[in-house]
C-alpha cells in the first residue's frame, strides 16, 4: 500500500473512531468530481470539512481543480485543509476542534 494511502487510512480510521461521519472519495471516478476532497467528514455543528491528503514524501501536488474545490468549499464556510503527514493532521485536527 502506498504511504498515502497508508496515511488516509490512519485519518478515516481516527474520525471514525472519534464517531464522525466520514466519506473516503476518488475524484475523477463516476459520479465524483475531479477535486473532490480525498476525505469528507462533517463536524457535529454541521460544519462541512475536506481533507484532501498527499504523499508524505512532499512530492505530492495539489491539482488547479483541487485548489479549486478548496476555495469553493472554503467560500461555502467549509472547511479545507491539505495533509501530507500525521503530525499535520493531528495540527489541524486541534485547529479544527478549537475553531468550532
């Protein structure tokens, strides 16, 4: 399994172990659009939130429709991060959690 997947799966399962709704996406695939968030959870006030997660290496690339979908989501007052390591996630996770 590649380490972003590796990562992805480490993410979904904490969310779902902390009870929340979670929805692991494939952009591109039919019936999902390219730049769609990687993982879609929502917080328990209702706040939409997407993490679009990259190879931990660094050599991971957010694409124009991702960035794309982030601002949208972000315009929406979603929220939209890029994670690209478990520390990164559990910064945001903490963010998040304060935020709301």
């Amino acid at each position: 399994m590649k380490s972003e997947a590796l990562l992805q799966t480490k993410i979904i399962k904490f969310l779902r172990h902390e009870g929340r709704f979670v929805i692991k996406t494939q952009g591109g695939t039919p019936g999902t659009d390219t730049g769609t968030p990687d993982v879609i959870t929502i917080y328990p006030d209702g706040r939409f939130i997407g993490l679009e997660i990259k190879r931990p290496d660094g050599k991971g690339v957010v694409s124009p429709e991702q960035n794309a979908v982030g601002k949208q989501i972000q315009r929406n007052q979603g929220l939209w991060y890029v994670i690209d390591n478990w520390e990164k996630f559990e910064e945001v996770w903490r963010d998040v959690t304060t935020l709301i």
